[in-house]
C-alpha cells in the first residue's frame, strides 16, 4: 500500500510505482548517514549561535550604511561573528565580493607578487580560477602577466595529496601553496578537513612562511572544523554557496591569518583603506540571517546528495561519493557514460523544482568553460549553488554534478522525477 507521500507524488508529478519503491528503498539505506549528518549540524549550528551570542548581535547590526560605509557596525560585527565561526584571526565578509571566484582572486593578487609562484597541490583548479592565474586567456590582467608562475601537482589515484611530488616541486619561488576542498568538475574526492590538516603540517615543515590558502566553496559546515581552524592561512568562498544559508542574495568572505586577510583587503578594496570601507546598502540582515541557517541548509543538502548517491548507485550509476563516504563537501557526481543520461538527469532536476519548473536546459558555450555545459537550476537566487541545481561539462566520462538543496524533501523530489525522466527515455532499466 502506497503512503501518502508516495500517492500524492504518483498522481501530481506521474511517478510510477516502480520508481517510487526504488527510492524507498533508498531512503532506508541511507537513515544511518542521516543521523551522522544530523550530529555535525547540531555542532555547528551551536557554534554559530554562540558565536553571535559573544558579539551581542541586536537589531542595530540589520541596519544598513551608505556611501563609504566607515563605521558600519553591522558590516564589521558580522565580519567578527565569521571570524568566531571559522576560528581564524581575522574575517571580510562583503556584498561586493560578486562570487567565490572573485573572493579567491582577491586572495591571490592581494598575497602574491611578481617572481613569486602558486603551487597548487590538488592538480588543476576550479574552471573560473584558469583565466584568473593565467592557465587561460591572454591580455586579461592575469596573474601570469604581473610575473607570478604556477605549478601544480596531481593527486593521486586514490584522490590523495601526492607529498613526494609536493616536495619536489616546492622551491624557493613558492610562496603560496593553493588546495582546493571540493571536487570542483573532476572525479575525484573532495579534501576532508584530516587531509588538509595534514597537508599545512607537511608543507609548513618545508617552509613555515609559506601561505596555506584553500578554496572552500562548497565545503563550509560539511565537516565540524573549517580549515582555517586547522592552520590554513586564508580561505574564501561564496554566500550563494553554503554559508549565505540560502538567504544571503550576493557575496563573498574571506577568513585567515590577520596578515593575509590585511592584504586582501587592499586588494579588495585599494591599498591604504582596505576593510575601512564598502557601505553594506541593508545587507546585513539576510547576511546575519543567512549565517544563522546555514548549518541546518548544509545538512538538508548533505541529505539530498545522500538520498541521490544511494538511489543511483542502487541502478548500477558510478557514483562519488558513496553513501557512506566521508564528505568533504555537498557536491554529487553521479557518472553516466553517454551525454543523453546525463541530460535526461539535469532536466529532471529542473522538472522538479519550484522556480522555472518549465524550463528545459540545454548544453551551451558558458562563459569561463572549456566545453558546453549544462545547468539545471530552479533558484530563488540566481545562480545560488545552495539552492539545488546539476551541472555537467558535456564530456566524457559525462558526469553530473549536483549540489544544494534549501529542504531535503525538494532534493528527494528531484532526483526522483529525474528518474522518471531517464525511464520513460529508455535510458535506464531495472
């Protein structure tokens, strides 16, 4: 007999049966790493809430600045309550930061300077990263054209960092060493918090003064430490990713050292203001706010990606990671072998979400990328990667990539149309 749940979703969204017990039987396998989920969220959602408790957050902080915004309480309490959170020495948390490429940007020309090199130690950053070091383009202002070089070592086939290589590559010119937590478009693991523990203590026993910086899109509230707590110099990442809690509507943060974040603001901003200005324009409540549901939004998503790996794993789909994998972050890929699955799947998604229900997404020539791409994503915020969506390059091994969720339920609803959508194709057979 079909619960209610499964009769509603069977009559308003034309789920077959068949589908419908494939993911129940899903579900039920994943319960164990839901309660684990649940563990981590509780944690931090409590650290936050101290956090702001030790900064006395009240409604003065909600309200906005204009013009240079000198002395905006709110801008610089929040920039406090992140640096609690995150357990660094210092924090910038900025509407004006337009994306977690853009934040990573500033980190890098705010921290580097010409003869001095990027050693990346997890092979080839995020796509939008290329153009900024100089990998791509010409004549755009990159960092290879004010005299930075870069070099970078591969992971290991079992998605480790390969210390022999590390070492080998490290010379004198290296002065920042660059990680990336999450998977990014590549099938490999994300970072764990252990694994970057691991790598500052080996890279710092090379070179103490070297800067640690790692790119923590997507990883933020996944784990119960931040890498920053952990020794790493200066992080960055995007508020319409994990910590904007699905509230926050643009932005960015930086966290580190007090030195590295000092110079990054002069980046940001210009040399000799730095973090002194940019009004925050009425910002601040939704920031605050965003914060403040973040770990519980990780942790709907974490258990959408969880439902996800387990249902296609049950259907023969290569899947990373694994149900009951450690996660590093609350990205999905899920490897589909042939471009009509994997674009049967992104429209799923999108069939299932609350926004542009309607729309059917299609493979195109997105700026910052090597090869046509996919993105399936029903948001309240444009673009926001907490809300959920699935992206795909359109190349082999043809692997999706889904990530976000503000509710679990909605996650579950989407995977399960796209499923549908992938029967009725004759994509998949069980």
């Amino acid at each position: 007999m079909l619960s209610r749940f499964q009769e509603y979703i069977k009559n308003e969204f034309k789920v077959d049966k068949k589908v419908l017990d494939l993911a129940a039987l899903a579900e039920k396998e994943a319960e164990d790493e839901f309660h684990k989920i649940n563990e981590i969220k509780e944690y931090n959602q409590l650290k936050v809430i101290k956090a702001m408790q030790n900064n006395n957050l009240d409604d003065s902080h909600f309200y906005g600045t204009t013009g240079y915004g000198y002395n905006d309480k709110g801008r610089d309490g929040l920039e406090s309550i992140y640096k609690e959170v995150f357990g660094a020495e210092d924090a910038l948390v900025r509407h004006q930061i337009v994306s977690g490429t853009h934040a990573l940007a500033i980190c890098l020309y705010g921290n580097l300077r010409p003869g001095e090199e990027i050693l990346s130690i997890t092979g080839k950053p995020y796509d939008t990263l290329e153009e900024v070091i100089g990998i791509r383009g010409e004549g755009a202002g990159s960092l290879k054209e004010f005299g930075v070089s870069y070099k970078q070592v591969e992971l290991l086939e079992n998605g480790c960092i390969d210390y022999n290589s590390v070492k080998e590559a490290m010379s004198e010119k290296t002065k920042l060493v660059f990680m990336q937590k999450s998977r990014g478009y590549a099938w490999r693991r994300a970072l764990t918090i252990d694994d970057i523990e691991e790598a500052v203590k080996f890279v710092k026993s090379i070179n103490k003064d070297v800067v640690v910086m790692v790119d923590n899109c997507y990883g933020e509230f996944v784990e119960d430490r931040e890498p920053t707590e952990v020794g790493v110099d200066i992080m960055a990442g995007s508020l319409i990713k994990n910590p904007g809690g699905g509230l926050a509507l643009t932005g960015g943060y930086i966290a580190g050292t007090k030195e590295a974040v000092e110079k990054a603001s002069y980046r940001m901003t210009t040399p000799g203001l730095g973090r002194e200005v940019g009004a925050s324009l009425g910002n601040n409540r939704l920031m605050f706010q965003g914060l403040f549901f973040a770990p519980h939004i990780v942790a709907e998503s974490l258990k959408g990606a969880i439902f996800c790996a387990s249902l296609m794993n049950i259907l023969g789909f290569k899947v990373s990671p694994g149900a009951s994998e450690k996660r590093g972050d609350i990205i999905q890929a899920v490897e589909f072998g042939n471009p009509d699955t994997l674009i049967a799947f992104c429209q799923g998604i999108q069939k299932g979400s609350p926004v542009d229900s309607y729309v059917l997404p299609e493979p195109w020539e997105m700026p910052g990328y090597d090869s046509p791409v996919i993105m399936a994503a029903g948001a309240f915020i444009q673009g926001s990667s907490i809300e959920l969506s699935a992206d795909a390059p359109i190349k082999p091994p043809y692997a999706a990539y889904m990530q976000g969720g503000l509710v679990y339920e909605h996650v579950k609803l989407a995977v399960i149309i796209a499923l549908q959508k992938m029967m009725e194709k004759g994509l998949v057979v069980y």
